[in-house]
C-alpha cells in the first residue's frame, strides 16, 4: 500500500507540475501574439516555467529510491505526501498569480475607458 502511495504521490506531483509549465507556455505564446506588454511577475514566470519541468526529478528519485531501498523500516507515505505537496502549493500560488496578473491589467483598462 506504501508503494502505491508514493507511485501516486510522484504521478500527481509531476502532473501538476507539468500542467502548470503547459499554462505558462499558453499565455507566453498568447503574449507574443498580442499588442499588450505583460507585467513584470508574469514575465519572470513565464521565463522561468521551464525549471517547472526538472522540478518532479527529485520527487521521482525519492520514489524510486523508497521503493527498491531493503525493507528494514517501512517509509512513511505520509512525510513525502506532505513535503511534495508542500512543494507544489509553493510553485502553484506565484502561477496561479501571474496568470491573473493580465486579466486584472485588461480589467483596469477596460474600467478607466
């Protein structure tokens, strides 16, 4: 049950991340074909979305090593849920930030007309 855990914990964990570089890679080629300049979060974002595809090697390592290591103590599935999650809320939130970061520009503008 414990390899299942981490088997299920890394696929999540590297399907989120992946998920999160595809959104960073929509809204920099919706920038390149737009007029408006995008703010300065959401561009540092963008230039830095493809370290979110190295982020899961880590996560993968650990799961490999947990579960061909010789079986003297079960592991914890629980302390590598908690810290792969953890990793991901903390990339997840600045994301999630700098994709709306456009809408509110567009908002604002859309207010002061």
């Amino acid at each position: 049950m414990k390899k299942t855990t981490h088997i299920l914990v890394t696929l999540t964990f590297a399907f989120s991340c992946f998920g999160l570089w595809a959104m960073l890679n929509v809204l920099g080629s919706l920038s390149a074909h737009g007029s408006q300049a995008l703010p300065a979060f959401t561009a540092l974002a963008i230039s830095l979305r493809l370290w979110l595809l190295f982020l899961p090697i880590p996560a993968a390592a650990y799961c490999i090593y947990a579960l061909v290591r010789p079986k003297l103590v079960e592991p914890s599935g629980t302390a590598f849920l908690t810290c792969s999650m953890s990793a991901l809320c903390l990339v997840f939130f600045p994301v999630l930030l700098a994709m709306f970061l456009p809408c509110v520009v567009l908002l604002e503008r859309a207010l002061i007309k």
